[in-house]
C-alpha cells in the first residue's frame, strides 16, 4: 500500500494510537508519525521502543506540518487539546478521533478546528483490556469496524481518504448519524463495561467470601466480567460522563429485564428462564458467523484433539 | 496413572461426562467406562464417535457393577435418577454428581442412595459455551478447581479416592462446606451468567437497534457476554431454579450497586466511578497471578509481534 498521509500526528500514546503506529508502518500509510503525550513517562517510554518516528515535547510540535491529527486522548481531554492545537494545524489537514462517544467529542472538539481543516470524527471498535504505549500491536484492528462519524459539510474527499487510510490499518469501515452511533454503542459496549465493573466490584465487597476465593473459582463466568473490568479507568469514567443518556437509558432496559427474571427465578419459572436463555443463545450463532469471534469454546480453554 | 475404579459409570453423555471420559482415557484411571443417555439420539452419537467403551440402553445396566457413578444431568433431573440407579447399585460404590449448586443435590439424591453406597457430591469447575456429546475434551480440566462437599459421615477413604480420581483427570481439588459453596459460586458464576443473559436479551430486544449492528459491532465488550449467555439452557435454568436464594441475594447486591453507579453517572461523579473502576481492574491481577487465566490481551485479539 503506498502513503496515504505525508505526515500523520497521534496526540496521546495509548493503546490504540500505538497500535495505529505499528499498523501503519506494517503497511507504509503515512510517510512520517510524530507523537505527543502529555506525561513525559509516556514520551519516554515511547521514545525507548520507537513508537513514533518523531517523539515531541509539545503539542504545537507534534501537529506541525500534519496532514493527518488523530486525537486519542480520553473524551474529557479531547475538547482542551483541540483547542490548544488550534492555532498550529496546517490548512487542508484532516483531524480525526478515536473516542467511543462522538456526540460530546463533536460539541467539545468542533468549534475550536479552523476554517480550512477538516473534523472527521471516528471510533475504531477494538481494543484490549491493556493500556499504555507498550500495550499496542500492528494487528489490532484487523476484521475489526472503523465507524465515521462526518459531520454535516464534511469535505467528501477528507471522508474518502480517511476510510482509505482505517481499510489501509486493517479496519472494514462505516458511516454512521452521530446519535445513533452513541446508541448502538450504550448497548454494545458502555452498559456491558458498567455491569461488568459493578459484578467484579460486589464481588471484592463481599466480606464472606474472601477475594482469594473469588479469584480462585473464576473460571466460571466471573473471569470473563474481570477482563472486561480490567479497561482502563480513565477512559472509562469519560466514556460514562460523555455518554450518559444513552448508558442510563440502556441500562434502565437492563435493571427492568433483570428483574423480571430475578422474579422469574423466585417464582420458580422454569419456562421462562430456558426460553429466554434459548434465544440468547442464537445471538452468539450470529456473532460467529458475522466474523467477530470464532467458535472455539473458551473459557480458558482451547479445544485440542481428544 | 494406574486405575483408580475398575469400572465408572457416566449418567448424561454432555460437556462433562464426555470431558472426563477422554480424560480418564488419558491417563487410564478407570478400567472401563460405560455411559447413559436419555435421549437415543445422544446414545447414537456417543456410540458413532466412541464416546464410552459401552453406551447403555437403561440406566440399570449403566451403573451395574459399577465403582463410581457420576450424575451428569442437569441439576433439576439429579433425584428422579438417583431413585432409579438405587437399586442398581453395587454395595461399597462411590456416587457423586458434577451439579453447579450442591444444597439441593444433596436434598434431592441423598435421600435415595443406600446404606452402604457412598455419596460424594461434586462440581467441577471447569466448561465452555459449548454442550452435548462432542463437545468434550480430555484437557477440560487441566488447572481448574473441583470442589469436593462430603456429607457429614462421608467415608474418608471414600472421598479420598475420588480426590485421587479428579487430580487424575487434571484437577486441583478442595473440600467445601455445602451452603458456602452454593453462595461462592453464586457470586463467581451464577449471578454474571443471568447478567450476562439479561444483557444479551436487552441487546436482542431493542428496535431502534437492529440485531445485525449488535453483532456487527460487537467486538466492544457485548462480544464476551454473548459466550456466557451461549452456555446451555436447560443446565442453567436448573441453577437459577436450585440455587434461588443465593443467586437472589447476590443479584439484589449488584443492583444496589449498579444504582450508586447509575446515580454517579448522572450527577457526574467523576472520581467515585474513576476510583470504582481502579479497585476492579486489581482483582484482574489476581486471577492472572492464580493461574486462572493468562495476561494476553483478548478481546479478540490476540498480541502478536508489532
């Protein structure tokens, strides 16, 4: 693949700006990478296992002369940094996102980009549990989604670009309305990483049954809740901030159905219970074979030969 | 190894019973291994891919001379079993089962076994989404947890020679008093898994949200619920059914805390959820310090080199 941007700034050096680092030098998409972070542990860090070509010391620096600015801070950082990179961003440049909500990225962040830059907001769906700078890899958003968000008056050809610049990372990418895209997210993501904090969070409270023993007999579910709630907290506490009616709503539906099966279960029934756990299972069927997991049993465990 | 019983008998041909029969296998605890299904179709498939040196036509001729039964039907279907092997089995014979909750195991079966017939109940730790014949594996239990709950007055040989049988097949093993098992568990598997299925159902439910977005989109944390709420329907019905007033108990206490979080979204406490989501990612440590899972990132995605 050939270079899509001539220089490519990524503003904070986290999980996922690392990983489009590496994803980007696997395929030669951008001619150069400079990186800011504002801890000067980060910088080090990244400076120690090459992540970035350049390692700046400022932001002003970082974004000089790009093409591309991807801002990868969390959401309640996004709006401050834009302001600060305002003065400093090359007409014609294209600066993007990468947080899991966009409507409140899109009223912090867009009214401080110039006339002449384009705001073309975006969420690639992957992650780990893992964050930092070391916590990144080429491979990351391979098969993964890349949602746009362009705003009303986007620039086609900035849009254009940019999806060609997430396929070239390895993302399949689409558009997608800004409210909805925090919808769909509230249910996909924001109220499953809330239940899955609070379940681990009872768990640790529960003075009668000792951590190590609830560490101890995880592989029974509970392990799967502690990766999730093992993301980062930075991240997450803006995600909820900035997400809030969507997530609140999403998890009103949720307490509503857990109670009615909690009710369910102490009235004894049964019918109910294995009609709704049959058709939950039918969802995972659709997930496999819409490519996003495979089905290979887990739970700790790999299927080997018998 | 050498063999532990000269002959087991396997009641219900799922995920475990199949699991332990290629591992007993192995390592060739057991001289012969006969099994037992309901359902003729599951006795056909046993029999087509070797599943038991024999697969029994009637439970009668199952258990018949066996030294250990296992009871690996769900945990609502334990006792009618238990009444119809009675009188089948071999005096100075172990019976154990594999149930998720013990109480009402030991309420239902223990009333039926003999004099002279010992009765351990069991449960293993270990399984996948997946169940039915062919979904067992000889490593299913490699490093995972089998709690043993004697009864009062259970033979100590007795229990020390299935102690024996379960590191055979790859185990750790501990001893558990009955109603603290039924509360550790409903904290570590029973309450995620009615959480996880709630989720998924909420996620199956809402219009405005069609399901193909939920499952294309899911690799944002819906993903890992999906493979808890996949688990198998009949099984986890009879949980929830027979392990009521824990898993009640525990579900009472995440909504309480699910609503201090909902409340601290709303009002933005910012530093509560930071603080909450800090303690959760800790307990992650632990699990991985304890051998019941590994640090790779997933997610998905595994780390390669960058």
């Amino acid at each position: 693949m050939s270079v899509i941007y001539n220089k490519v700034a990524l503003v904070g050096l986290g999980l996922i700006a690392s990983s489009m680092f590496w994803a980007m030098k696997r395929r030669g998409l951008a001619g150069t990478v400079s990186g800011f972070a504002r801890s000067a542990e980060t910088r080090d860090t990244a400076r120690r296992i090459g992540l970035c070509d350049t390692v700046c010391d400022s932001l002003a620096d970082a974004v000089k002369d790009a093409d591309l600015v991807v801002l990868a801070v969390p959401v309640g950082a996004m709006g401050e940094v834009a302001a600060e990179i305002a003065p400093h961003l090359k007409p014609g440049a294209t600066v993007t996102d990468v947080g899991s909500v966009k409507r409140a990225v899109i009223d912090s962040v867009g009214p401080h980009i110039p006339d002449g830059v384009h705001f073309v907001p975006g969420h690639p769906l992957a992650g780990t549990e893992h964050s930092g700078p070391e916590s990144g890899f080429a491979t990351l958003f391979d098969n993964r989604w890349c949602l746009l968000v362009p705003m009303p008056g986007s620039d086609p050809a900035a849009v254009a670009t940019l999806r060609t610049y997430w396929e070239g990372l390895g993302s399949y990418v689409d558009e997608m309305e800004v409210d909805h895209h925090d919808l769909v997210l509230a249910v996909t993501s924001h109220a499953p990483h809330l239940i899955a904090y609070t379940m681990v969070g009872v768990a640790d409270d529960l003075n009668r049954v000792t951590d190590s023993e609830v560490i101890k007999y995880s592989a029974t579910g509970f392990r799967d809740f502690t990766r999730i709630a093992a993301s980062d907290p930075t991240m997450w506490r803006d995600v909820f901030l900035n997400n809030k009616d969507a997530t609140l709503e999403i998890l009103g539906r949720f307490t509503e159905e857990l109670f009615a099966l909690q009710r369910a279960i102490r009235t004894g029934d049964g019918a109910l219970l294995q009609d709704y756990f049959t058709r939950t299972r039918a969802i995972r069927r659709g997930i496999i074979e819409a490519g996003q997991d495979t089905d290979a049993p887990d739970f700790g465990r790999a299927k080997v030969e018998r």
